[in-house]
C-alpha cells in the first residue's frame, strides 16, 4: 500500500524532528522556558503572527520560527500559511 505524499512528508518530519532531540545531550534553561512561554502566548492568544510571537518571546524570528516547527511536528501549535502577510501560529 502505498504512502500519501502529505503523510511521507510529516513522518519524515517527525523523523528529523525526533533525531534533532537525540542528538541534544542537554537541553539548557534558557530554551526550555523561551519554548514553554512561546506555547504559553499562543495558547493565551489563540492566534499570533510569527514576527509579533518572536518580539514577545524576545528571540529573532527565526529562532521563534523554529521553536514553532518543533512544536508544530510535537503537534502543540499549528502554522498557517496565509495568502498575504507574515505567517500565523495557531493554537
């Protein structure tokens, strides 16, 4: 039986995602609070543009970018792709 595209491509994810975390033999205070108050704002928020999510968390948008990635493949946050504008993390 074949494997939709869709579903190859999050399980490749999970996959990169997965072997990033084993490689990590400590993981330091520092990313653990900035991640949990990035879940924390977007819970509280429901919606929140990424560059606005990065400015609160107070990190560059592209560590916030990829904070939101990992916990997007975690499946705590949601990425929304919108036609104009800066992307949206949804809870």
């Amino acid at each position: 039986m074949a494997v939709a595209p869709k579903q190859a491509a999050a399980a490749s994810k999970r996959d990169d995602v997965e072997e990033m975390l084993e490689s990590i033999d400590h993981v330091p205070e520092e990313l653990t609070s900035g991640i949990d108050r990035c879940v924390g704002i977007v819970r509280k928020e429901k919606s929140i543009r990424l560059d606005a999510l990065a400015k609160k968390c107070a990190v560059k948008r592209d560590v916030a970018l990829g904070w939101v990635r990992v916990l997007e493949s975690a499946g705590m946050v949601r990425i929304h792709y919108p036609l104009l504008g800066e992307l949206e993390v949804r809870a």
